[in-house]
C-alpha cells in the first residue's frame, strides 16, 4: 500500500511538472542540520534560473511543493517580460526561519546549490537574510543579493517600489491621458520595505495616499513621515480612490473583493495578486479596472539582484527598472487591440520572447 500511494504521488508531481514544462526539480536532505528543501528549476532558455529561497513552516511537504512550483514559474514570466537574460527557478526551505535556521543548515543548502553547477542562482526571499546569502556564499558562488560590503545591491526594496511606481504611471497613462499622479487618491495595502518606498515616491509626487497594515508600528511611522490618511484592512477594498496598490499578501483580487473596487487602476507590489488569473483577470477587466500585471511591476527586486552578475551599480538597476513603463504600456495596447486581460497580455510577451530565444539556439 505505502508502495502505491507513493507511485500515486510521483505520478501526480511528473503531471504537474509536464503540464507547465517545469525541468528539474530537487530535493535536498541532511539530517544533521534539519534541512528540508525543495528547489524548482522552470525554464532555463534564456539564461540560468535565478530565484530566492523562501524558508516557510509549511503545514506538510505537498504545500511546500505547491508553493515552490508556482513561484518557479513566475520567475520565468518575470525575467523574461522584464528583458532580462534570465531563466525562472526558486527554492523554499521547509521549517520556521525562528527555530530551524543556523549557519550551518544554509551552509548545506549551499551546497545543494553549488552541486547543480550554476543552473540555479539563489537570493533573499521571506524568511531568509542578507546574513544567509553570506553564510551561502561560502559553499558556492551562484547565489546573489548580497551585501553591499560585499560587492552585493543590499536592499532591492527602493528599486521594486520604483518599478511599481512607474506601472501605476503607465496605467494612469492609459486612464487619464497623462501619466501624473498628483491628486490622485492611492490606496497601499502593506507599508513594509517596498511599500514604505512606494509611500515616499507617492507622497512626492503630490498624490494624496492612504495606507493600511496590519503592522501598527509601520503605519504609525507612515503617519509619522508624511502627511497620510489610515485606513482599516478590513475596508481596504470599499474605499472610493482611483489607485489600489496590494504590496502586502498575494491572493487579495478575488470573488470577495473584486466586486467591492471602487477604483480605475490596480497597481501593487504583491506576488500573484489574482487568486485565480484567468477567473479574476477577466472579472477586472468587465468591471473596468486597469491591472498591472505584478510579475512585471514588481521586478526591480530581479533586477537589482541582476544588476550584481555584473558588477552593482544601483544607478543602473534603476534605470534597467525605467524600462517597466515602457513594457507595461505595450502590454496595455497589446491587451486594448486583442480584446484581452491584462495579465494575458503580459504572458503572451513573456511568451513569445522564450519561444523566440528558444528558436534562435536551436539553430546552433
């Protein structure tokens, strides 16, 4: 029996990994430190698969899985829709980053990493430090994000907020006919490193910005630092504004909240903002919402990180994120002439930039 539930599950895990053309996936093990890790390599075409290593107490193995698959994948969409010569891969380290975490556990994930001999390029991610990338570093060199003593970008948060900064000015764009947002009512859900950035960014741009978290002490220091209203998170989705940027938890547009906007434009930091893509990014588009797809906006962190294979330099990681507007305004049009969401729009262009890279090197 034990024999067959494991076929079963083996047959389940291939299916997933045919149905999105996933290429690899490793698991790694060392009794003596408690490591449990999962790294997930999706698409390589375009260059090795660079993503962080989240460390997350899972409720069981499959969770882990799940979530290391979805995250893999974005990576992909991310780099490619961003111009980057990058592939799409991920890690997540199973156990409380509290408890579990010690120098020698990330040392043996290093390890793991090194043995896959440049394929996978680790970094930050929830529940992993800048600390962790060192301790990394010294079992191999396929790993970025750094600190800046070390040659590293330090903090990618400045540069994610002024990618979704200019998305939400490209939308404006496209809404308003201008790309300024002084006088526009902004709402951001989640006032962390990036959200706190993009506050800043708002503020300056004359923007009149309200901000929800569930951290009291975050919005007690937005409060502090600019002249901003405070709104509960439980009606962050009725509030009448014409921006709501979600750069706290994924999965906020959903059937619950969608219904409730009261806004022309979605443009956020968070990962997969849409709880189900296609469902939830046609019900933005029929109610007339203009979505940002988020696996474009927020990619300065990938940029930044980027920027260090060669050589950092944080005035350039900013300017490879200008190229955001641009891109999102062609997904815009590409979405308005094909009668299309948004985030479909942005997967076609990741899309067709992997196909044709993929074309170029079969021909060698």
């Amino acid at each position: 029996m034990l024999t067959e539930t494991k076929t079963e599950t083996a047959g389940v895990l291939f299916d997933k990994l045919n149905q999105y053309d996933y290429e690899q996936i490793v698991f790694c093990q060392d009794k003596a430190t408690g490591l449990k890790a999962i790294i997930a390599i999706h698409n390589t075409t375009l260059g090795p698969g660079l993503g962080g290593t989240r460390m997350y107490h899972y409720n069981n193995e499959q969770e882990a899985i799940t979530d290391v698959l979805r995250l893999s994948r974005g990576m992909t969409y991310k780099a490619a829709i961003s111009g980057l010569n990058l592939g799409g891969a991920k890690a997540v380290i199973i156990g409380d980053h509290r408890k579990l975490k010690s120098e020698a556990l990330m040392r043996k994930f290093g390890r793991f990493v090194e043995n896959l001999h440049g394929k996978y390029i680790t970094a930050e991610d929830v529940g992993t430090t800048t600390k962790d990338m060192e301790y990394i570093n010294m079992e191999t060199s396929h790993v970025v994000g750094l600190p800046e003593i070390m040659g590293g970008g330090g903090d990618p948060s400045p540069v994610t907020a002024y990618g979704v900064f200019l998305g939400m000015k490209a939308c404006a764009k496209e809404v308003y006919g201008n790309d300024h947002l002084d006088g526009k009512k902004v709402l951001v859900e989640g006032v962390g490193k990036v959200g706190g950035h993009l506050v800043e960014m708002l503020v300056a741009e004359g923007a009149k910005v309200t901000v929800a978290d569930i951290n009291e002490e975050a919005i007690h220091e937005m409060v502090r630092r600019f002249d901003v209203g405070v709104c509960a998170l439980d009606k962050t989705h009725e509030q009448d504004i014409d921006i709501y940027s979600p750069c706290a938890l994924g999965a906020s547009l959903n059937d619950e909240s969608i219904p409730q906007l009261k806004c022309a434009i979605v443009a956020g930091a968070a990962n997969n903002q849409l709880a189900d893509e296609t469902r939830h990014g046609r019900m933005l588009m029929e109610k007339g919402i203009l979505y940002a797809p988020d696996f474009l906006i927020n990619a300065g962190g990938l940029i930044n990180v980027y920027t260090e294979l060669h050589g950092y330099k944080r005035e350039i990681a900013m300017s490879r994120a200008e190229n955001i507007y641009q891109v999102a305004r062609d997904i815009i049009a590409m979405a308005k002439n094909e009668n299309i969401p948004t985030y479909a729009a942005a997967n076609k262009m990741a899309e067709l930039r992997i196909e044709a890279i993929a074309g170029v090197k079969r021909t060698f």
